[in-house]
C-alpha cells in the first residue's frame, strides 16, 4: 500500500479496504492510520472512515439521490471520497466550505482530477437542498436510523417496542471504559490517579472494578497502563467473571479467549485458581490474548485450536467451570465496530448459529458434573442467545439453568440481556447452566 500523507485520503483508503476488501475497521485502520504522521490527521482520518460507516446507509441513500448514476466498481474510491462529504457536510461541525474544498482535493492525489467536478458538484447540491433530500432519505424508518432493511426488521421482529432505541444507540458514540486490576490497586486509588493526571472519570455501574472515561483517551495517557495496573475493556465484558463465581483450585475453561479481556479478569478475580485454559482457533489473536497477560503479570496456559473439536486438543480432565464466549452477530456492539453494518448478512445468523450449537455441545462434554457453563455473546438476535439456550437445554437433560439475579439488563427465559447503551454498556446476553451431578 503506498503511503498517504492527508486524512481524507486516509479514509478513502480505510473505506476501500472495508467496501472492496470485506476487511474489518480495525484492521483497515491499524494498516493505514500509522502513515499519519501528526495526530490529529489520525484522528480526522479515523473519525472520518467511523463516520461514514456509522451512518453509511443513510449517506448511502443520499448519494443515490445527488449521482446521476451509480459509479462503477473500479470508481469505488471516488463512491467513498463522495460518502466522506456527505458524512462531513452532514455529521460534523467542519466548516462546509473546508470540508468540500478538501475533499475536493483529494481526487488528485487519487489520480482522478475527472471526479473534481463531480464532486464538487454533488456537495454543493446537498448544501442547496439539505432539507429535501434528507426528509425524502428519512421517510424509511431504517434508513433515517442508518441501518440496513434486513438488520432494522430484524430488530423490530426481537425487540418490537425497542428496535428503534436500539439503532439510535448503534449510532452513539461509545465511551472509553476501564477495568482496574484489582489485585493491584483498587478502584478509589485508580480513580485517584486519573484525577492527578487530569482526566474526569467516574465509576462504571454494575462493575466493581469498572471506571468510565469522560472523554477517550490514548492509552498511553493512562496512569499505569504500560505496569499492569489497567486495561480497556466495556462494562458489560466485565460482567462474566463474577457471573462464573470462581473458587480457589478450580479449573477454569475459556473458549474463544481472543482479544482476552475475559480471561485476564478471570485471572484478577481469582488468583488461586489450579489451572486456566484459554483456547481461540485463530494464533494471531491468541498473540493478543498472550501480550495482554504478560503486561498484566498474568499466566494461562493458552492452546491454539477449535472449541468445537476438544479431542485435538483437551486433556480429559473437566472443568469446574467454563466460559464460552462464543463467535456472535456482534449486533451489540455497532456503536464500536460501524462495518458491522457493512459486512454482516442475514444468512450470517445461520452459520453463526450453527456454530454457536457446536462450540455449546462441545464444551459440555468438558464441563465437570455439578459445575457451570457461562453462555455469553454480543448479540442482541434471540435466535443467537434465548433461543439458542433454549435449544441447548432440550437437546441436555442433565442441563439446568442458574438464574441471574441482577440489576443490570433484562431477563428472559435462560438469561439476561442488555441491550447497546443500557447503563452505557454494550449490547451483551448471559445464560448460566449448571450440569446436574452424576446421578440427579
């Protein structure tokens, strides 16, 4: 990839590797964003290609109105270049006339002074008739909430008197949430420290060791980060580990580990364990799951493999509690991952599902008589969650369901679901089962 030197096109690229490439934001950032060399390019450049996919169908919808035809495919950089005007015209507080001359500009360093014209062209027509063409956008109550048909009927269909909360707080900004390490310093210290440093914070409901940032931050500028002392992780995440009610010389399974944000709590919560094993089938993200442990001061054995096919990996010895944090929608956690809304398909729920029964059946197989399976996604779809518990207990008899007694989220049949935004957390679902013992 050749280098890039103005935010702008920055996005333009992070958008062609998200719109052509099918990768993920985070991966598409974490290759292009580095070539900037001062910050706040990076941070235009990011706010930028975020943007844009927060709310891509509904620009989406407005470019289809302002184009007189589509662009065609080898055009797709010139499509991006002409969502990131809208986005700016639309969603920022940029001045219009910067945001259009900049953007602009940028066909030129694309190597397409032809699309200069073009551009310009449509940004001027929007700043005329803004208020026509975003009533005519808006009449669709998917569109007007930035969401594709399919995903918004979805919600309507799980959620009938939420659907429409749920994509408004798919398209908030999320905050900047801390877990303390608890096993080094408590949450009033750390809160302490945050305020020496200057920077307002306050403490995550529902998390004792949960600590909400008032504005994001780099890591960097966090007290401690580099020694251990905390790690970013959302309120919700940091639900699972009380949830499993760790007990000194348990073995302890955590399926699908990666990044490892679970299973380095797990490792806070309980330093006696006997033994931690976390399995992720991809070894890149395990490298995380190992790099996040050692700045912690943590260990786990970590195995490479699928948690659907133990015989490859598993020792034969049960576990007294296991943790699966299974591959999901990620329908939770739009407000972070935007291009949700760009790759996901309808037909990607059924293969998730499949897989979700899978790893379920899998992992019951290691569970110890009288211990307990955490069932956990970042779905907000029944048919991934409640549903798909509900299944599993049909298909187990010596399977029963631990009641959550929580404030946090709503219950449903087999578990507790929050939806995006709830007490500022992600959209997460927890279903506990215990396995009845030998002989019940």
């Amino acid at each position: 990839m050749s280098s890039v030197t103005d935010a702008r096109h920055a996005a333009v690229r992070i958008l062609l590797e998200v719109y052509g490439s099918g990768h993920s934001l985070t991966q598409a950032c974490a290759a292009t964003l580095p070539q900037l060399r001062e910050p706040r390019d990076r941070a235009l450049a990011q706010d930028l290609a975020y943007g844009v996919l927060r709310w891509g169908p509904r620009l989406e919808a407005l470019a289809a109105q302002l184009l007189q035809r589509p662009l065609g495919r080898r055009d797709l950089d010139v499509h991006c270049l002409v969502l990131i005007g809208l986005y700016q015209l639309d969603c920022t507080r940029i001045p219009p006339h910067a945001a259009v001359a900049a953007t602009v500009a940028v066909t030129a360093v694309l190597g397409k002074s032809w699309a200069r014209g073009l551009i310009n062209a449509v940004l001027r027509r929007f700043q005329r008739e803004a208020p026509e063409l975003l009533a005519r956008v808006d009449a669709r109550p998917a569109t007007a909430l930035a969401h594709p048909e399919w995903l918004f009927e979805r919600l309507r269909a799980d959620w009938p008197r939420d659907a429409e909360a749920i994509a408004a707080a798919a398209n908030e900004r999320p905050p900047m949430t801390l877990r303390v390490n608890r096993r080094r310093i408590s949450r009033e210290e750390y809160l302490h420290c945050l305020n020496e440093a200057g920077l307002a914070a306050e403490a995550q409901a529902h998390c004792p060791a949960g600590i909400v940032l008032e504005h994001p931050q780099d890591v960097g500028r966090l007290p401690g980060f580099v020694d251990g002392l905390v790690s970013v992780q959302d309120g919700a995440a940091q639900l699972a580990a009380p949830l499993l009610e760790l007990r000194p010389a348990q073995r302890v399974l955590d399926l699908c580990a990666a990044p490892g944000g679970k299973t380095a709590h797990i490792l806070e919560s309980e330093p006696d364990l006997a033994h931690l094993v976390a399995v992720d089938i991809d070894a890149a993200r395990l490298r995380r799951v190992r790099e996040g442990l050692d700045r912690l001061g943590l260990h786990a054995e970590l195995v490479c493999g699928d948690g659907a096919r133990p015989e490859d990996w598993w020792d034969g010895v049960p576990f007294d509690r296991i943790l699966l944090d299974a591959p999901c929608s990620g329908t939770g956690v739009i407000r972070r991952h935007p291009d949700i809304k760009r790759l996901r398909r309808p037909e990607d729920i059924t293969t998730l599902v499949a897989r979700q029964r899978e790893l379920l059946d899998a992992a019951w197989t290691m569970l110890k008589p009288g211990g307990m399976l955490l069932y956990v996604t970042c779905s907000i779809m029944q048919q991934e969650n409640d549903v798909q518990l509900g299944e599993f207990l049909a298909r187990h008899g010596d399977a029963r369901v631990r009641e959550i007694d929580a404030s946090w989220g709503r219950a449903l049949g087999h578990g507790r679901q929050i939806l995006p935004g709830a007490d500022g957390m992600d959209g997460f679902f927890y279903g506990r089962v215990d396995k009845l013992p030998t002989g019940e």
